[in-house]
C-alpha cells in the first residue's frame, strides 16, 4: 500500500495542476483579443476578425465536455492521479504548439486552422482537468471541511489569470507594438512548458484518494460511467450544469469581452484593462475563502445562492459602470465584479461533487461543470459583442441579469447524493 500523502501535497497538488492549466487558457483569452485577429485572419474589418478570434476561442468548450466524457471514464476506471497527469499533458502540449504556430502571413489559411487544432487540444485538456483536481481535494478532506478542500483547485483560476495577465502586462510595457505582435506574444505560450515540468513534479509525488480506493477494494467501479451519469442521474447533470451557468457567464464578460470592447470601441489603453483586470482578480482570489468557509458553516447551495442573486444585481449596473471614463470607477466595476465571481466560484467545484456517487463522481462533476461552460461561457464573449453593437453596454447586463435567474432556479433544485441510497449505476458494473 501506498503511503498517504500530507494534506498540504495533496492540496498543493490540486492547486498547481489547475493553476497551469488556466494559465495556458487564458493566456488564449488574452491573445483572442490583442493578438490573434491581427496575425491569424485575414486582413480587412477588424470587428470581422475578432469576432472570428472570439469564435476560434469558443471552439475549446466544445471539446470540453468530450475531454469530460474521454478523463472522466478512464478517472472513474483507473484512478484521479494518472488521469490528471495525462490531463496536463495534453493541456501543456497543445498551448506550447500554439507559440510555435505560422501566421496567416506565412501560412495563408492554414494558419487560423492549426491555431483552431490546438485550441481544441486545450479544451480537451482542461475539459479532463478540473473534475480530477476537485475530487483530489475533496475526496481527502476532512469531515466538515470539503468546502474548504475544495477551494484550493478553484483557486487555479485566480492564479492563472495572475500570471498570464501579468506576462502579457510585462510584455506589453517592455517591447514596442511591432515587437509584440512579431514575436512578444509567443512568449507566454512557450513559457508553459517550464510550468508543465513543475506541476508533472508535483503531481506524480501524490497518491490514489481514500475514497476512490475504497471503490476499487469494494468492487464498485462501473464499466460505462459516462452513460451511467446519462441513465441514472440526469437531474443531478441538469441542475449542476445550470448551477453554474451566470457564473461562466459573468466571468467570460468580465475578461474576454471588457478586454476586447474596451479597446476596440471604448479606446481604453490595453495595459490600464489588463492592470484593472489583475486588480479585480486579487479580489476574485480573496472571495473565495470567504465563500468556501461559509459553505461550510452553512451550505455550498446556500452560498452560491447568496452569489447569484448579487451577479443578477450587478447586471443592472454593468453598462453604466463600464462606459465610465474616470479610472477609479472602472477599478470598482473590476473589483465589484470579480469579487461576485470569487464567492460564486469558491464552492463550485464541492457542490459539484457532491451530486454523484464516488464511483461515477469524475464523470458527473466533469461534465456538469464543463458543459455549464458551452452553455455560459463558450457564447458570451459573441453574444456580448452583438448585444452591445446592436443595443448598447446595457442590454450585455441584462443578458448576465438572466442567466442569474436560471442559475438561481438550478441551485433552489439543486440536491446532494446521499451515501445512504446507493443504488444501481449503471449496467456492466
């Protein structure tokens, strides 16, 4: 038998790996819109080509749920430990290729199309990453503390946006504009293979949860989780995959969409966004374990309820918020707005988890919380852009206010699995 890791290798472990592959994520955010629809499209409408950038950035949620489906089975079969490493591989691989792409000038059409390949490989590694990230926290913690276990996978989030906004600050404050777009911008790319080496170390130093153990010695592993989820526990998909639709939603607003409108059509300068962007996220990070310790005093529903209804809220002040032209009220857009996400992303991942059995759980959380993405974040960034093009900033608000009210009727529906009722999983256990 194995011996058991520390709970500070085992949190380390959950933090690390999620952290590396946000960062690769958003460093693709970032660059869908400063970079890529200069370099990877077609010249002509600068609109046009970013909202083909935006539409190659959204190609990554589609392979979410099939990133889900492929770790999931094989986390649910074979173990969290090896699919997570597997996972961030695939994650790593994929962004570094990016830095290494051709531009449409040298390439013509194939360069948007390998760019769309390697975008689907990150959503295929993110889309096995998370699931397996949250059970290796909350599947080792403690009686009464899984909300707070559980935080430190969401806090990957943070952390990734830290660091691939703060690169893409240092890129842009210390090389001129021909520089960054002629070879600045492959940096943050290429700079993910180090962070792949580190976290590939630490994971590897860490071992199979207590409680997916307990499966395999008790012969309850199933052979098809996917459709056991399918058959067995669709209302527990549903809810959870509405449960965190807004969030999704208001984040993705909150980061791709400000970026690219307010550059493009509001004229901020892009390092005074991306600086009141790191700002906000501080926040975002800080809110989480306030959120997570409330959970755990009170419930994960009951948090995330309190969340939603301020993101509802929040719409209605989005437009005029954003459109200010004086700094610190743009600062308190950012900071108002990330530290909403932050308690509404905190006990995400436990009240995830917490919906499925231990042997179907990496599937079930894996693909409730990637398909909430296709279903919120994947479209907002476009939606947004057409909304405020056609109707102004405000009705971008109004569209966040609305996902908050389906996210609010999923969380009142919203029921964890019981231990007690164990039940079939599924054929071909």
């Amino acid at each position: 038998m194995h011996p058991k890791a520390t709970q500070s290798q085992i949190l380390l472990a959950s933090l690390a790996g999620t952290t590396i592959e946000f960062f690769d994520f958003y460093i693709f955010a970032t660059a869908s819109v400063l970079v890529f629809p200069a370099l990877f499209f077609p010249p002509g409408n600068p609109t046009t080509a970013t909202l083909q950038s935006l539409a190659t950035f959204a190609l990554a949620f589609v392979t979410r749920p099939i990133g889900a489906a492929l770790f999931g089975h094989f986390g649910d079969r074979m173990g969290r430990k090896a699919t997570l490493v597997v996972s961030l591989l695939t994650m790593g691989l994929s962004t570094i290729l990016i830095g290494l792409l051709p531009t449409y000038a040298k390439a013509g059409i194939l360069a948007p199309l390998l760019l769309a390949v390697c975008r689907l490989g990150q959503g295929l590694g993110l889309g096995g990453e998370w699931g397996g990230a949250v059970l290796l926290a909350t599947e080792n913690a403690p009686e009464g503390k899984k909300g707070w276990f559980g935080m430190f996978p969401q806090f990957g989030a943070p952390a990734g946006f830290i660091l691939s906004t703060g690169v893409f600050l240092f890129l842009t404050h210390f090389t001129s504009r021909n520089q960054f777009l002629e070879w600045g911008w492959r940096i943050p790319f290429l700079l993910s293979a180090i962070l792949v080496v580190v976290g590939l170390w630490i994971r590897l130093r860490v071992y199979e949860t207590p409680e997916f153990s307990r499966v395999i010695e008790t012969n309850r592993k199933v052979r098809f989780p996917f459709f056991s989820v399918l058959l067995h526990h669709p209302g527990s998909l549903v809810t959870g995959i509405f449960s965190l639709l807004s969030t999704f939603v208001m984040f993705y607003l909150m980061t791709v969409f400000t970026l690219g409108w307010g550059t493009s059509h509001l004229h901020y300068p892009k390092e005074t966004l991306l600086f009141v962007q790191m700002t906000g996220v501080v926040c975002f990070a800080l809110m989480i374990p306030v959120s997570s310790h409330y959970a755990d005093r009170r419930s994960c529903r009951e948090a995330m309820i309190v969340a939603t209804i301020l993101i509802f809220l929040f719409g209605f002040g989005f437009g005029a918020m954003m459109e200010s032209d004086h700094l610190l009220r743009l600062m308190v857009f950012y900071v108002l707005g990330f530290s909403v996400i932050g308690l509404t992303y905190g006990p995400a991942g436990t009240i995830l988890s917490e919906l499925f059995p231990t042997p179907i759980r990496y599937t079930g959380a894996s693909l409730a919380f990637n398909l909430a993405g296709v279903a919120g974040a994947s479209p907002a960034p476009y939606i947004a852009t057409r909304l405020a093009g056609q109707y102004g900033l405000n009705a971008v608000g109004y569209y966040l206010s609305i996902t908050a009210v389906i996210t609010f009727l999923a969380l009142l529906a919203v029921r964890p699995w019981d231990p007690g009722s164990e039940q079939n999983l599924g054929s071909g256990r």
